[in-house]
C-alpha cells in the first residue's frame, strides 16, 4: 500500500544534487563577474537556485515533498531530509556557494552511500551541472551502481526516476549515465 493510499496526498522524495562548482559564478554567456559583458541577472547558481525553488514548489502543490540536497564541486555535502519543509530545503538552497571542481562520480558516490529516505510514493534524483566533469570523475564510472542504485529505490508505478539536467556546457553524452530509466520512446536509438 502507498502513502497516497492511506492519505488520500501523494508524497514525493525528492533528491536535489547541485553542482557548486566555481564556473556556477558564470553568466549564462559563460563570463566571470570581473569580464566585460558579465550579466549579473543571469549568474548560473542564482538561475539554478530559483529553478530549484520552483521545482520544489510545483511538487508541492502536487502532495507533501520530502527534500535532500547534495551539493558537490571537488568535495561533496549532504543536507538532512527536509520533511514537508519546503522553507528548509530552499534556505539550504539559497545558502550554496560557488567554488571548486565538477565531480560527477563523488556526487552519485555521496547520495548512494548509506542513503535512507523517508517513506514516499515516488522517490526522484535531480542532478544539476553546469560542465563536465573532471576528469577521473565521470559518471561513467559509476553508472552501473547508479542504475542499480536508482531502480531499488522503487518499482511498477512507484519506479524512481533519475534526471540529469545541464546548463552552460554540460553535455548530453556526459548526463545520459545519470538518467534513468534509459528510454528510447520515439525509436530513432538515441535516449530521450
């Protein structure tokens, strides 16, 4: 039986894994606040915050949302659960600095290790980057354990998902071993 079941509410876990490397300081153009031509309305960490607050917001709005932040660059930090605390989670949110290395592979490691959710209908990973990854710290090297990692966390309709979300230069061939399920929905041999 779910917790939508007995409560009539869907609740949703909702794992948040946030790039903080340095070049997150960028503007969207990929230039640095001492550049000419630096925008600061468009600073990638504050767009990714404020999409990051919607997102939790909407889940919100869907049922009760349960909220852990993983945010990495060379090192990695994870946040308690934010248990239907959406104010929690965003403050959290809004307190990440930029600086450091892009490090795929400790990130997926850091979530994996030891992890314990809160019950939940569904439980979804959202990683969030705006480059690649070091090198050494490709997901790539991770993405069996990741795959295994992701489709235990539920099965049928209550089937964790896995997104991998890139801004800046953050390329596909480098977020498809974070997205799961790997679908080919529309046939053409490429994952959606």
């Amino acid at each position: 039986h779910t917790l939508q079941a007995a409560s009539g509410t869907p609740t949703y876990n909702l794992v948040l894994v946030v790039d903080r490397s340095g070049s997150m300081a960028m503007d969207a153009s990929g230039n640095w606040s001492n550049q000419s031509g630096f925008d600061p309305n468009t600073v990638r960490m504050e767009i990714a915050k404020a999409a990051l607050g919607k997102l939790i917001d909407r889940f919100d709005l869907l049922g009760n949302v349960n909220v852990q932040i993983v945010d990495f660059a060379s090192d990695v930090n994870e946040s308690a659960w934010y248990v239907d605390n959406t104010a929690g989670a965003a403050n959290y949110i809004n307190g990440l600095q930029a600086g450091g290395g892009t490090q795929y592979s400790t990130a997926l490691n850091a979530v994996m290790n030891g992890f314990s959710k809160p019950p939940a209908d569904k439980t979804l990973f959202y990683f969030v980057t705006d480059g690649e990854p070091n090198s050494g710290y490709e997901a790539t090297t991770v993405q069996s354990a990741w795959e295994s990692f992701v489709a235990s966390q539920g099965s049928g309709a209550n089937a964790s998902i896995s997104f991998g979300v890139g801004i800046g230069s953050a390329s596909l061939a480098s977020l498809n071993p974070i997205a799961y399920p790997t679908v080919d929905a529309d046939g053409n041999g490429q994952e959606d």
